[in-house]
C-alpha cells in the first residue's frame, strides 16, 4: 500500500485545557515536533507563552485575560509566520478532544454536526470540552479554510463491551444521562499496544496487553487483539488508579458521609477529591512520584505510604485484567511515572510473580537513565507476560490521524508502527 503521509505537510496539534494551550508542530511521518509550547495562565493576570523551535527556547508574555484565540494568533503571528516555511508547511489542525461520549469511535474531521456533538458531551467534560470549542473557533479564524480534526480521548475505549462499562446503577442513569463508564488516555494506550505490537513482532489484532499511562493522570487498559475492552477511568477520569492529586476507586459511601455528616458542599467534594487526594493526600507532601521517591529514601513515612499505596493498587488492577484478558502478552507502562520510575516497575512486578512476571533489574535500572538506545523490554527473557517500558506520544497519534483523513481516509486509524527519533 503506497504511504498515504508520504506528502503530508505538518500538522499543527492543539490541546486546549480551560487556562493553558498545548500546541506543537509535527510530522505525521515520524513523529517529530519543529516547534512545542504552551500559553499558560490564559484568561488571568499576566498569560505567558513559551516555546521551543530548533532546540531554543522562548517565552513572551501576553495581554491581561489574553485567552486561546490570542495564544493561537500569537503562534501565527509572531512565531510561524517569523518563521514563514513553517506557516506554509501546516495541512491541517488536530485537536485533542478529551470527551466524544458514545458518538466518536474514531477520529474525525470537524464540522458544524460535530462541533455540535462536542457541544452535547460538555456535561460530560465540563471543563475541558468547553475549552477545545473554544479552540476550534480561535484555529478556524486564524487558518481559514484549513481542515480541522478531532482526535477524542475517549474513543479508543469504544470497543469496551457493555459488561464492562454499566455500573451496577439503576439502568435508566445510563439511558437518560449517559452515566456509564467512558475511560479516557485513548490515544495513549492505543499508542502503546501498537508500539507493543510492533515490539513483539506480531500484528495488532494478535496481542493482548495492558497497558499502565501513569503520569500526574494514571489509569490502565486491557487490550484485546489490539481493541480495548475494560479501562480504569470511568465517567470522569476520577476513578480508578491512584493518581497525582486525585483519589482513584473509594466507598461511594464516603461521598454521602463527607456530604450529610462533615457538611462538605459538592464544590468541596470535588476539590478534595480531584486536587487535594491521590499522592498529594496520603503523603501530605506532593504529588510529584520523584519527589516522594527521594523523600522516602530520606525517610518520610507519609512518602512512602503514599507510594506503596500506588504499587500495590496498580499490582491490584494488573491482576484483575489477566481475569479480563485470560491471555496477556505484555504490560506495557508509559507516561511519566511509567516510563521513568525503575522503583515503581519494580515494586509493582515484584507482586506479580505469581502471575509470571518476572523484572530484569539490569534492564529495569537502566530504563531510567533514558540511556542511549533504552531498552523497551525490561523483564527477563523467562518473563511471560512480557515487561515493556514505551514513551508515549500522543501528538504523533493526533497529527498521523489527522494527516491520514485530510489524505482521504476517513476509516478508524491505526496508531503508527515505526519509533520515532
Ligand atoms: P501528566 O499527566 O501531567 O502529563 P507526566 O506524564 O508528565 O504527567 O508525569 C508526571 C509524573 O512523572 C510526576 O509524578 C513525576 O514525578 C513523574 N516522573 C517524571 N520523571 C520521573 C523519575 N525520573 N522518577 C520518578 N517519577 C518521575
């Protein structure tokens, strides 16, 4: 099959959250970036943006309450068109989108119906959803007539039978207002299983992996000949793991006893369980691993609780999906945590033995160096399932994706095959 990216341009990808603005440019043929930064602190004080082009930095600062519309004009204006091959060189915009609800399977080109459908999940991302629309708006001004895709968190776990996304909730939750497990870190995990894939030397649809994105967001799929069939993260990305600053699976019970008898408002609630729990809350010191990783070996025994919590809860959901599965070829961990922590790979897969996993300290050490040509497989040659370590790369997917529509196929797209520099 001819490569359908051969001359595909660069893809400017957009990752609009309520106060920041992730944008890079990439080549949907290899993965990688010409240009990376972020407008922070947007609709506030003092909004900055900062960049990286051809291994410098920058950073500027923008004009009180500047919002996404300004960040986008300032990358046309002041950064691209400075840089005018650049500007030329962008064929499309793709758009992380963290919530499709039930109506994206896939990757899509945008339009009046889908900005629609976006429009319809935002009870569903009440954050995050409002935000992308508002940077759909701000790229189609700033690059008319160029084509805009959507790249949905969400629709990679699709695939999930209904047995694995129902809640035990009375059914009609689900009918009339959607409640139901979504999952999210998609295009991550469908990174990673075909990286795995790849690894293995086997075809997507011959693998089962699960697959652990632990960053400040952590959450874990099982993955079915390549599709995925049960996922961590539930309605909201609260669930599940335990995460940064936010709690993972807890007694429902304890929302109506800090409700009814502590007289927690919901806004209370929600803070104390997105922002105020996870690492953050058992450790009371941070919510950044590496930090509580040097903490502990220091001897703080909040730190350390905090981390063997988050070991032995991910050892838990491990072993739950060898039940979804059966069969697993290989566990895959990947976003900060994953990739960098040789403490947690090996504090996690030391409880695993029993279900074969068996770590290569040599490898496993050296992973975290991120030395020259690391290793992806760090689990004993006797280790079955298999232990991989596999960067993520999120951008590489959204920008591949949008490429490969804007060339004219529209069907599901496969997350690339070939490691990237
Ligand atoms: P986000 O979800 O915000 O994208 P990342 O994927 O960047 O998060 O992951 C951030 C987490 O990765 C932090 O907890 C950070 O401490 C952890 N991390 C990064 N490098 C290391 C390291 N060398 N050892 C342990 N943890 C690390």
């Amino acid at each position: 099959m001819p490569d359908k990216l051969a001359n595909s341009g660069q893809v400017l990808v957009l990752n609009c959250g309520s106060s920041s603005l992730k944008f890079a440019l990439i080549d949907p043929r290899n993965g990688n970036a010409s240009l990376s930064g972020l407008g922070d602190a947007l609709g506030h004080s003092a909004p900055t943006v900062s960049w990286k082009i051809g291994g410098d930095k920058h950073s500027a600062t923008l004009k009180e309450g500047a919002k996404h519309t300004e960040v986008i004009e300032f990358v046309v204006t002041n950064i691209l068109a400075a840089q005018g091959a650049l500007l030329q060189d962008v064929s499309a915009i793709g758009h992380r989108i963290v919530h499709g609800g039930e109506k994206f399977s896939h990757s899509v080109r945008i339009n009046d119906q889908v900005i629609r459908a976006i429009q319809d999940c935002v009870a569903l991302a009440p954050l995050h959803n409002p935000a992308h629309l508002q940077g759909i708006e701000a790229a189609t001004k700033a690059f008319p007539g160029l084509p805009q895709i959507a790249v949905f968190d969400t629709a990679f776990h699709q695939t999930m039978p209904r047995q694995a996304y129902i809640y035990a909730l009375p059914y009609e939750l689900y009918e009339e207002h959607g409640i139901r497990r979504y999952g999210m870190h998609g295009t991550s995990h469908r990174f990673v299983a075909e990286r795995a894939a790849a690894i293995l030397g086997k075809a997507r649809a011959d693998v089962n992996i699960i697959s652990a994105h632990l960053g400040n967001g952590a959450s874990i799929a099982a993955i079915q000949a390549g599709k995925s069939v049960d996922t961590s993260m539930g309605l909201t990305p609260m669930e599940g793991l335990v995460m940064g600053t936010r709690c993972g699976d807890i007694d429902p019970g304890i929302l109506l006893h800090l409700g009814v008898r502590l007289d927690y408002c919901a806004k209370e609630i929600n803070d104390l369980l997105n922002k105020k729990s996870g690492l953050l809350g058992i450790s009371q010191l941070s919510n950044d691993c590496r930090a509580l990783e040097q903490a502990a070996a220091e001897g703080h025994r909040g730190a350390q609780l905090a981390l063997d919590i988050f070991c032995y809860r991910l050892a838990k959901y491990i072993a739950s999906y060898h039940a979804v599965l059966s069969m697993v070829d290989a566990l895959v961990f990947t976003g900060g945590i994953g990739e960098n922590s040789s403490w947690i790979r090996e504090n996690v897969l030391k409880r695993l033995r029993g279900l074969g996993y068996q770590i290569n300290q040599v490898r496993n050490l050296e992973m975290r160096f991120g030395a020259e040509g690391a290793i992806e497989d760090v689990s004993d040659d006797s280790s079955s399932p298999k232990v991989l370590v596999i960067p993520t790369n999120e951008e590489w997917v959204i920008a591949r994706d949008a490429a490969q529509i804007i060339n004219g196929d529209d069907s599901p797209v496969p997350a690339p095959l070939a490691g990237g520099d």
